[in-house]
C-alpha cells in the first residue's frame, strides 16, 4: 500500500486523507482505488468506485503518471474527494457532533442525514389529507400511489426510493411505466387522460415535498403534461324526449329512468342524487322550490330551482317504501347497477351511444341549460363549480343550435333583402 498524507491538530485530535490502490488484489494490470479516513489513530476504508493502472500509480505523489485524458480524470476526482471528506469533516466540527473516521465517511455518503421515501411522502401526504380530501379522491390517490411503487419496485428492483432521486427522467420513466402497463383480468390499457391524472397527483405530491423543503429541486420543471381533448357526450333533446317517454313494464328500470331523467333537468351528480333528502329542498328567495345541498365531491354548495319535470318525479317517491327506510328522497341504487340498467333502456330506446348515468349532468350542461340560452356563469353555479374554466368544457355548440342560429339569421338577412328592395321601387 502506498499513502498520501495530510495531517490537521487541534488540542489532541488528529485528521488524515489517504489514497491508496489495494495492488495485491490486482487483475491485468488494474487495481481498485480507496481513501483511508483516520482519526486519532482510528481509521476506515473507503471505496472510490473506480479501478486505476497499477503500471501508472506513481508511488511517492499517489496518483496517476502521464498526461492522458484519463489520468487526468482520476487525478481531479482523487482531489475533488480530498476537498469533500475534508468538508464533511468541517461541517461535524461545526455543528459540535461527535468526530469519528466513521461519522466523516457516513457524512461524506450523506448515510448520517435522514432522506425521505417516496413511501414516507405518500404516507405523509395521506395522513394529512385525510380530513380534506373527499374519500373518493382518496382513493384515486390510493391508486396512482400504487402504480408509483410498481414503478419503483420495476425500475430500481427494490421497494422504495428517495425522493432526492426524483428527476425528469424518473416522470418520463413513470408515464412510459403507465402507457405499457397491461392490467389485470382483461381490462383495457390505461387511457393517456388518465395517465396524466396519476401523473398530476404525483407533481402534488412531490409539490409538498418541495414545500416541506424534502427535495431541494422541482423535477417536473421540465414535463408537460399531454392532455388529450376528449367530447363530452350528451344526449339530444330528442333522446332526452325518447327516454322520458320510456313505457317499461319493469319497476328496476323506470326507477333508473326516473332517476336519469331528474338528474338530465337537475344536473345533479349520481353522488349527490343519492343524499338527497326532504330537507333538500326549500324554498328560494322567488318562492319557488330549490334543491339546496353541498356537493359530495367539492363540498361547494348547489342551488337548483326545480323544474316542472323534476317536480314530477319527485312527487312519484314521495310514498316510496324504499326511500323512507333510507331517508332518503328517492331509492337508493348503486351506480354499477345503474349504470347496467341504463344500458338496457339504451338498448329499449334505440340510442346507440355509451348510456351512463353522469351523461345525465353532461345533457343538463349543454341540451337542457346551453342550448336554451342560459348563460355559461349560470350554468357554473347551477354545476357547483369553483372555476368557470370547468363548465367551458360543456360549452359545446350544437349542430341543431348552430342550424337554428343560422336559420333565423337567413331570416332577418332575406328581411332586410325584402325591405331595401321596396325602398329601391318607391
């Protein structure tokens, strides 16, 4: 072995940084390079990483011979690890720890300090959120947090990372993770929009890791998100008027109608229909009868005059067996079922598109306020959402509404055609 030495005292300590390569156990003319850390005669290796010619280790200087590129490149990490170890030394000194060879190397691999996990973040973040987020969302949590640890587990081949580790490559290794996923029992792959929803509550959750001062770097600095645009489906006036005509012998399916129906003239969620209960509904500064309620997913609060039509069906439950042992206005149903049942009445109405019960609040949206002239900030507050941004989506101008708008203005053109000519002739 063969050692550079630098030695600092103070009072009785002694410090010292040697460099030596393990020649015994060269192979072909390489050898392992180390750093010995010695503190008052007490010491410890330390691995470099790296393998040095033992043909071109000058044995006095400790480093290597010659001019060549890599030479040059040991010889400045050798003294860029000196600089380091003597820091890490500095800083125990100056934060008054106890100074061992030991603690020096476990400062200088940063193992003293305490990293966080991507698994401590995402425990973190769910216990603090508990009480905030609605346990739907908590859920959606719940679930892109797992795919961010099949993730980790498939890529780092263990079952947790630091978050010091997060990078831009780590969030373009994640969406490439989720766009080849193949789920489980023939589910389809993950769709783009989605993908880019678990992306989303992973930057939130990396955002209060960055707040919390867990990472000193933000790694989606450099990712933007790849939305697709996607229509909202709805139904015409003339489908609405189809399933409300619906004549069903079956009681499973004209409740589901019912429902569907209130909910077309309502635009409240499937959620929200379901916590319905008489206190529900009050009367408005105008008289009339309102539904009032906060929403299920946003706590906002909803207030919605009812129309003759969700009077009606109201008025049909108001005797309901089912509801009363529920409390509830209208009978409790789960939403797989009804989404089931509404693809019978699809089906029974000749309606070919994907009949699900939220296409209820996207037909509110656009054929029954939109298209009626009811303006976009209304059609917002009647939605329950907090930012107009939201509602633009279902601000979609129909052909019918366009074929309409161009009609009358066909009409008034040919008018004002009409009048100049008989101007002109007088």
């Amino acid at each position: 072995m063969f050692h550079l030495k630098t030695t600092t005292m103070k009072s009785n300590q002694t410090f010292s940084i040697l460099f030596w390569i393990n020649s015994s156990r060269a192979k072909e003319d390489q050898a392992e390079l180390y750093a010995r850390i010695s503190i008052n005669g007490k010491r410890v290796n330390l691995s470099l990483k790296e393998k040095v010619p033992v043909s071109q280790w000058d044995n006095k200087r400790l480093k290597l011979k010659g001019p060549s590129a890599k030479a040059r490149q040991i010889n400045e990490y050798i003294e860029a690890t000196r600089n380091d170890i003597f820091q890490s030394y500095k800083d125990l000194k100056s934060s008054g720890a106890h100074i061992t060879a030991q603690a020096v190397k476990a400062r200088y691999l940063g193992e003293d300090q305490k990293f966080p996990t991507i698994q401590e973040l995402i425990n973190y973040h769910n216990e603090k959120t508990k009480h905030i987020l609605h346990k739907d969302t908590q859920k959606h949590y719940r679930t892109s947090q797992k795919y961010i640890l099949l993730y980790v587990k498939k890529e780092y081949k263990k079952m947790d990372c630091y978050l010091r580790d997060l990078d831009y490559g780590y969030i373009i290794g994640f969406e490439n993770f989720l766009r080849s996923y193949k789920p489980n029992h023939y589910q389809p792959s993950i769709a783009n929009n989605t993908i880019m929803k678990h992306i989303e509550r992973l930057r939130k959750m990396v955002t209060m890791a960055l707040h919390m001062e867990w990472i000193a770097r933000d790694p989606f600095v450099k990712f933007k998100p790849k939305h697709i645009k996607t229509d909202r489906d709805f139904l015409t006036e003339e489908e609405l008027q189809r399933i409300g005509a619906l004549s069903c012998p079956l009681e499973r399916l004209n409740l589901v109608q019912d429902l569907f129906v209130f909910s077309c003239f309502t635009g409240i969620a499937y959620g929200d229909l379901m916590l319905l209960t008489k206190k529900s509904i009050m009367p408005g500064e105008d008289g009339k009868l309102w539904i009032v309620i906060k929403r299920k997913k946003t706590f906002n609060q909803v207030k919605v005059p009812l129309l003759p039509k969700a009077m009606e069906i109201i008025k049909k439950y108001e005797n309901s067996i089912r509801a009363e042992i529920t409390q509830t206005l209208f009978p409790n149903l789960s939403n797989q079922k009804m989404n089931s049942y509404l693809k019978e009445i699809a089906h029974l109405c000749e309606i070919q598109k994907n009949l699900t019960f939220h296409m209820a609040r996207h037909t509110f949206a656009t054929t029954v306020t939109l298209t009626n002239g009811v303006p976009l900030e209304t059609v917002s507050k009647l939605l329950g959402h907090s930012k107009i941004a939201t509602t633009q989506i279902y601000a979609r101008v129909i052909e019918k509404k366009v074929s309409e708008d161009m009609g009358n203005l066909l009409i008034k053109l040919n008018l004002a055609d009409e009048l100049a000519k008989k101007r002109t002739r007088s």
